[in-house]
C-alpha cells in the first residue's frame, strides 16, 4: 500500500455521512475538513448523536463517506474497493474500542497476533511479535490467558497491544475508558500517552469524559454534525506523559 512520505494520517474536505431510517435520511455528519498529522494525540468530544462516533468510523475506514473527500495516509479511499480499504485498514490503524471485541476462546497471545494473520505472517513472527507487544504493555505474564481470566483493565491492554503489533501509523480508540474504573482507566490512558510521545504513533480518540480530553494535545468538539470547535494545548510539546495523569 503506498504511504506518502509527509503526508498527515487523516485529511478530509467537506466529508459527509448520510443514513436511510425507516424512510428518513439523517445526516449523521454534514461536511467536516480536518486535517490530522502523525504523531498528533487528538481527542473527538461531544454530545450523544453529535457524529463524532460516525466520524471515526470513517478515519478507520470501517464506513465510507457519503461525500466528500477521505485521504488516509495520503490515500484517497474513494480510489480503492473494498478489498483495498480493508488492506489500508489492516496497515495503517490500530483500533482500540469500549467493549475490547477480544475473541473469548483464545488467549491474549492469539488475539494480539490475529491482525498479522490477514497480512499473511508466518506463525512464529507473528506470534513473537504479539508477545514483544504485550510486554509493551505490561502482559508478558498473562500470554496463555483467556479473556475470561482477566480484569477490565487487562483485557483493554490486549486490545491496546492487538492495535500496535501491525506498527500502525495511528491509533483509533473509541471510549477506551467507558467500561474501566478510574484506575484502570488511568493505566490505559498513560499507555497511549506514552505511545504516543514514546513511539510517535498518532492516537485518535472519542470520549465523553471530559478529564480523559483533557489529556489530548488538540481537542476537536463535534456537535450536530458539524465541527464546533478545535482547540489544542499550548504549553511545552503538547504530548502528554505520564506526570500529566
């Protein structure tokens, strides 16, 4: 898949989303330019209904838009068919969602190492690259483990690591603090954090909580469809650490 030296992990022009409900089009998102560069770590608020979640649907190539125009890592996804977006999808993003969409019968070695099946790695990397990326999230211990056998808060750190073994060039996570404690929210915040400023990997992700947004560089507010406002930090790097949480 061709990956433009310099160009930003998402860029769009007046993209819109439109959806057929009992008869009825809602316009979920209704003309949205935004441009996001690597290494950014970018935080998507707003209330229920706003679009937000519609809009990162689309930056993960999960939906396509109903107009306007969508570059993933310089890619126009309107040139690709569906065999191309998911080989985009598969390359270019790590997704980290609320429910961790783990498979419940296999262990967290096997979850993390899925992703490289579709890019036909061979058995031994792909299963020495899931444990390099469990370690990097504080799981060497727990490889033979079943979901079932974990705690929220490690079940989400499979799901962290499954999104970074394929060296996405950005992390999507929707609400990835929705179903944890504080705690084990915290954690999870401070390994983005870390990726981010560590790795340089641009995270993406939608909240509803506003101290979680608040430990995002930039802060993009979508209500109605529509970007109402996008704001960022202008202290220091603007990368948050961990002395931030």
């Amino acid at each position: 898949m061709n990956d433009p030296e310099g160009a930003p992990a998402f860029e769009t022009v007046d993209l819109a989303r439109s959806y057929k409900l009992e008869g009825v089009s809602v316009d979920a998102l209704r003309g949205v330019s935004l441009r996001i560069d690597r290494g950014e770590f970018v935080a998507i608020i707003g209330p229920s209904g706003s679009g937000k979640s519609t809009l990162m649907h689309l930056l993960g190539c999960l939906d396509r838009p109903t107009s306007g125009t969508l570059r993933v890592n310089g890619v126009d996804v309107a040139t690709l068919d569906d065999t191309g977006l998911a080989e985009l999808r598969n390359q270019a993003v790590g997704f980290v969602f609320q429910s961790f969409h783990l498979l419940g019968r296999t262990s967290a070695l096997e979850n993390v190492a899925l992703p490289l099946v579709y890019r036909g790695v061979g058995k031994a990397e792909r299963r020495e690259r899931a444990r390099r990326a469990l370690s990097a999230v504080g799981l060497a211990h727990r490889l033979d483990h079943r979901p079932s056998q974990m705690s929220g808060g490690e079940q989400q750190r499979v799901a962290i690591a499954r999104a970074l073994v394929g060296d996405p060039k950005v992390v999507l996570a929707d609400e990835p603090t929705g179903n944890l404690d504080s705690r084990n929210g915290q954690e999870v915040m401070g390994i983005l954090a870390d990726l981010n400023s560590a790795r340089g990997v641009a995270v993406v992700l939608v909240t509803h909580e506003r101290e979680v947004a608040d430990l995002a560089r930039r802060r993009i507010h979508v209500r109605d469809g529509l970007i109402e406002l996008d704001t960022a930090h202008q202290d220091g790097d603007g990368r948050p650490g961990r002395d931030a949480l």
